[in-house]
C-alpha cells in the first residue's frame, strides 16, 4: 500500500479510537466507531486476494448492521429521553446497544464473523482487528456499566467462554485459535462487568498484551497453521520456547502473566455469591487450555514429518525489528509478581 495512504488510514483507526474515548455524546462515538470501521476496510483488503476480499466483504456487512443498530438505538433513547449522553440509556434502548457492541466485538452468539474474517486477512491487519479495533466498544461498555443489564451480560459472557474454548478445539489455523481465543477472553470480561468494571478493563489490558505476542511471534515466524510449527524450532529455538511460555499465559497458568485475570475474576465472582458462573468459566477455562497445550506440544516436543530426509533449517539472521515483539513477550510472561501492586 502507499506511504500516504498507510499513513491516512492509520491516523484514521487513531482517531476515531481517540474521539470515542473523549466524547460522551452518542453521535460523536457513532462516529468515532464509524470512522475505525471504514479506516480498516482498505488494510484488509490490500492483498488483492478472493479470501481477503469475502473477509473484508463479510466484516463490513457484520459492522455496518451493528453500527446501524447503535444509531437506532440511541436515536430512540434520544426521542424517549430527549437528551444524548451514554450514562443515561433506558431499558429496551441498552438492551439492543449491548447485541451491537457484542457484534462488533465477536461476541457470542453473534460471534460468527470474526474466525471467518481473521482468516482471510494478513496478519499484522488481523493483529489490529484483535487488539486496537475493540478499544472504542469496551470503553462504551466501561462508561455505561450501569446502565447494563447483568443477566444479558452473564449469559453472553457464559455463551462467549464456552463456545470460544469449544470451537477452537478442532482448528489447525492459528489466526482461527486466536479468534476462538478471543471470544473466550471476551466472555470472561462480560461477565465481570457489572460488578467490577476497573478488573473488566484490567482482563481486557491483559488480553491485549497477550494477543500482541502471539501475533507478532507469527509475524517474525511466517506462520499461520499449527503444521508449519515444527519447522520453526530448528531455525528460531528461543522463540518458540518463548512462545511456549506465551501460550500457556495465553491459556492462564501461574506464575505467568495471563493467571491474573482469570484468579481475580473468579475471585470477585466468589465474593458475590455467584459460584455457579465462577464454576462454569473455569470449567470453560480448560477447554481454552486444551488447545493452548495442543500449540505448546506441537511447537516444542514435535519434528516435522520430513525432517529426518532434509536437512536442518538454516538460522539466518531476521531483518524484521524485535523491540515491540520482545516488550510484549516479556510483559505477557512475568508481570505475575507485580499483581499485589495491580490490586492497590
């Protein structure tokens, strides 16, 4: 793509992040969510590719139904109410933004589109899609927490982490584990919201961290199907033992960094007398594990199946910057001490 237009189309994706997160007037969040939906368009579809072109087609109808949804909504909180501000949303009106900000998140059961679209797209666009793209809808969830109802939350967030450990299960692409990974991730956060908003935003930051490292280790490996795994241990070893390690993060294992959320969560939900829903995510929990474990076997403890008729893969030096790989990395493995100074 050219400089400029690259360049025009990320300072779009900024701004529309930045304008709904200073705005409380739902026309301009409108348009900050509109604006982050049109800059991505062209990144996802620069390959000139018939998958990249159906992914693009597919998340635009998805994102223009939600952002359609938003609009009526708060035009008729607007027309009911006669005033415009996202704290103060009647019954009937939140209940429909809450199905169109699950829409443009990838929640479940409207979560349908995002393994699809993740597919068909490079990885460096995927990695906003997962990361940046669900910043402007998760502070429109934090602002109007209050306004939310807890039972649509509950049962969306149960559906999410239930159906994004169940159907990553029989995935060999790694951009479809991590949008099954996502939608997990996701309903861990639904269903924390109402009660504790701060750690809903804590998981959220978390999960940032976390995806940003697995992405970018793809990135630097050229991978994106659990077959190509194996080849990669013999050129890049400490990378993919970090990416081990990454993985079980990913999946919530202490001492590593991805155990926070799910330990305070889980623990919140315990003090609220709410076991049924703490038992049901951390039994949802293993099904994510099973395939985070299945990438971490593949990975460290597998040889390719031609690997004893050719020879070893050269380690050639990589022309691709490590900084922001190897910040991610770091922070996604050992910010697990510095948990008792998160609480405070």
């Amino acid at each position: 793509m050219n400089p400029y237009a690259l360049s025009i189309m990320l300072s779009s994706l900024s701004m529309g992040t930045i304008l709904v997160l200073s705005s409380s007037h739902w026309m301009l969040t409108w348009i900050g969510l509109e604006m982050n939906t049109l800059a991505i368009i062209p990144l996802m579809s620069q390959q000139l590719h018939p998958r990249s072109t159906e992914a693009t087609m597919k998340y635009f109808l998805t994102q223009t139904m939600a952002s359609a949804l938003i609009l009526f909504s708060a035009t008729m909180n607007a027309w009911s109410s006669g005033q415009w501000e996202i704290k103060e949303m009647l019954p009937m009106q939140t209940n429909m933004l809450t199905i169109a900000l699950a829409m443009k998140l990838g929640m479940a059961p409207v979560h349908f589109w995002l393994p699809e679209v993740l597919q068909g797209i490079n990885l460096t666009t995927g990695l906003i899609l997962s990361t940046w793209q669900k910043i402007a809808p998760m502070t429109v969830i934090y602002l109007m927490y209050n306004s939310l109802n807890p039972s649509i939350l509950t049962l969306m967030g149960l559906l999410s982490a239930i159906i994004g450990g169940w159907g990553g299960l029989n995935q060999t692409q790694l951009r479809k584990i991590l949008a099954y990974s996502s939608v997990a991730h996701l309903g861990w956060m639904m269903t924390i919201t109402v009660l504790n908003p701060k750690l809903m935003m804590l998981n959220f930051l978390v999960y940032m961290i976390l995806t940003s490292s697995m992405f970018l280790t793809m990135k630097h490996l050229k991978t994106t199907s659990i077959n190509m795994l194996p080849l990669s241990w013999s050129s890049t070893p400490v990378m993919m033992a970090i990416s081990m390690l990454t993985l079980l993060s990913l999946g919530g294992l202490p001492p590593t960094t991805g155990f926070i959320p799910k330990w305070l969560i889980l623990q919140e939900l315990t003090k609220q007398q709410t076991i049924t829903t703490a038992t049901v995510l951390a039994m949802s929990s293993l099904l994510s594990l099973f395939f985070y474990l299945r990438l971490t076997y593949t990975m460290t403890m597998t040889n390719s199946s031609n690997m004893l008729i050719t020879t070893s893969t050269w380690r050639h030096k990589s022309n691709q910057t490590s900084t922001l790989y190897s910040l991610m990395t770091i922070t996604s493995i050992m910010l697990m001490p510095l948990t008792p100074g998160v609480l405070l």
